[in-house]
C-alpha cells in the first residue's frame, strides 16, 4: 500500500479544465515479479570452469595420495631394512658367544692366550651393542610408520619381507598431469567467459498481480517483457581480462612443460638406481657369503691351533660389514623400484607386484 500523484500531461492527457496532475491517492499493488535469464554465454563458460576445477580438486587430491602412499612404503623398506639388520647382529651375537666360548676353552686348556680372550670379549660387547642399536632402530620406524599410516601407537604393526616381480612397471599418466589439464580447462574457459562479456545478454521478466485504492476493488495487471543489454562502454575492463587470462594460459603451459621434463628425469633416475642397485646387488650378496666363508675358516684355523683369533675378529668385522652392505643394496633396489612406479603414474603396483 502506497500513495503516489500521476502527471497527467506526461501521458498526454490535456484537456481545459483538468488539472496537470492528479494525487495523491492510494494504490493498493500486490504481485510476484519473475526474471529470467534467457541468453549469457558468460554462464555457460563459468558453469564449465566450475565444472573443471572440481576435476582438477580431484586430481589435486589424487596426486596427495600418491605422495602419501610412497611416503608410507619409503617407511617400511626402511623398517624391513632395520628389521634385516636386527636379524643379522643378532646372529653376529651368537656368533661372537661361540667364538668367546671356543677362546674361553682353550685359554682353559692353555693353548690360548688372555689377549685372544679379551678380543673375544670385545668383539662381544661391540656386536650386543650393535644388537641394541639396531632393536632401537626397527622400533623408532614402526613408530614413524604407524603415524604415517594413521595407527594408534598401542596397535601391533608386524613387519614382513616380500619380493616384488622384476617386471617393468607400464607407464601410465601422472595425477599431476592430468590435474594441468583440468587446470588447461579451467583457465580456457576463464577466457571465453571474458570473451563472451561482449556478447548481448537477453533475459525475460514478467509479474502478475492486483492493483487498486484498496484490495476491495483491486483488479488483476500482468506485464510481460523481454530484455536486451549489451556492454558499451567497459572501460578496457573485458579486454585485460581477455590479456590476463591468456597469460594464465601460458604460464601453465610452462609449468606443464616443466612437470614433463621432471617426470622423464624422474623415471630414468629411477631406472638408473634401480639397475645399479641390482648390480650392487649381486656383489655385495658374493662378497657376503665369501665374508662368511672366511670367518668359518678362521675358526677352523684358530680350532686347529694354526693361528691366533685374530684372524677370527677380523673375519667377523669383515662378515658384519658386508652383510651391512648386502642389506642396504637390497632395499635400495625395492626403494628404486618404489620410485620407478611413482614416477610411472601408479606407486601401488610395486605393492601390488
């Protein structure tokens, strides 16, 4: 309900004796008004944008699941790492128990000296104090790799060894990568929408209701229309945006350049890691088992009162350096092989090899 004056005149109506205006009176107008967007090709580039940059959300995500995933595999090798190491001081232990134990007897029977018998006790304490730090070791990475997974530290994590297939992993598409071409859509689609500023827009809009004094004697009114606006003058506003947008497109253009020459420079670093860990592989393996060969000879040798057990320590320093090595070359190839299926587009088939 509003009051209002109407200017007669300016609807034409003049005759003598009728005033130019008339009001104010009350008018009494009650309607539900509709507009509708017909035609803005502006909308349709922002509902595909829109529609792209939930892809790219995707990909984004995806590609933080990947790193995720290797992060927790790069944490277990080194726990089977670790969990290697423990099982071989251990044996290193009981090694240097029966060596001290052969010394120990005979120093008794008195064809061993007590200098033998110390180095026999010293090689002791030192392979028990490598058993200790290496049992501290596998701990502390089960307790990285449980909050890595998200486990509580209370659940039981066992650590188990398995051999992947020697199988070349397929190449396959990086999340990255497809997370720029999403982008690439996006940003194209920014453009158009800039573009399409400078097309018409043409909208509908229509209200019907009731108009009178009171709502006693109101009668029914509709107005239907059709609008058209077109942009005249933006002040370079559409234009920097068309600017803006394309170097957007360039920059990622660059950036997907670089992310390609990443990924082939992280798949042959991969390769290369991997062959060179196999073959230190296989060196470290002989020299392991030539190591254990030496250290059984010399306590044939030192059983047989031909030498000292000096011979028999260095044996055993040697035996635990190469069975050392052995261990690290080993899981430098799982690790390798780790890497060469993320570089490839899919860290889970090393697992699942």
């Amino acid at each position: 309900m509003n009051y209002q004056t109407t200017n007669l005149q300016g609807i034409g109506v003049i005759a003598p004796g009728f005033p130019s205006r008339v009001g104010p009176y009350r008018v009494f107008d009650a309607r539900p008004r509709l507009t509708q967007q017909v035609l803005d090709l502006s909308l349709l580039s922002r509902y595909r944008a829109a529609r792209a940059r939930a892809g790219q959300a995707k990909f984004d995500a995806d590609t933080t699941a990947e790193r995720t995933r290797l992060a927790v595999i790069q944490v277990y090798l080194q726990a089977l790492a670790a969990a290697s190491r423990t099982k071989a001081a251990q044996a290193r232990v009981d090694t240097a128990r029966a060596v001290l134990k052969q010394v120990a007897d005979a120093e008794h029977a008195g064809t061993s000296s007590k200098l033998d018998l110390a180095r026999a006790s010293q090689r002791l304490e030192s392979d028990q104090a490598t058993l200790v730090l290496a049992r501290r070791d596998l701990d502390t990475l089960i307790t990285t790799l449980k909050k890595t997974i998200g486990l509580p530290q209370s659940q039981p994590v066992e650590v188990v060894e398995f051999t992947p297939a020697e199988t070349e992993p397929a190449t396959g598409v990086r999340t990255e990568s497809l997370a720029l071409d999403a982008e690439r859509r996006v940003l194209t689609e920014d453009k158009r929408q800039a573009e399409r500023e400078r097309y018409p827009k043409i909208g509908a809009f229509g209200d019907f209701g009731a108009v009178g004094q009171d709502p006693s004697n109101a009668v029914s009114t509709y107005t239907v229309g059709v609008s058209v606006s077109v942009p005249v003058w933006t002040s370079g506003r559409i234009e920097n945006d068309i600017k803006a947008a394309r170097y957007r497109l360039q920059q990622l253009e660059q950036r997907k350049r670089a992310l390609d020459l990443s990924i082939d420079q992280e798949t042959t670093q991969a390769r290369l890691e991997r062959d060179a860990a196999r073959q230190a592989l296989q060196s470290s393996t002989r020299a392991t088992a030539a190591a254990r060969e030496a250290l059984e000879l010399a306590r044939l040798r030192y059983g047989a009162g031909l030498t000292t057990n000096l011979d028999v320590i260095t044996a055993q320093g040697n035996l635990a350096q190469t069975e050392d090595e052995e261990i690290r070359t080993r899981y430098d190839v799982l690790l390798a092989q780790a890497n060469l299926a993320r570089a490839t587009g899919d860290v889970m088939a090393f697992v699942r090899r």
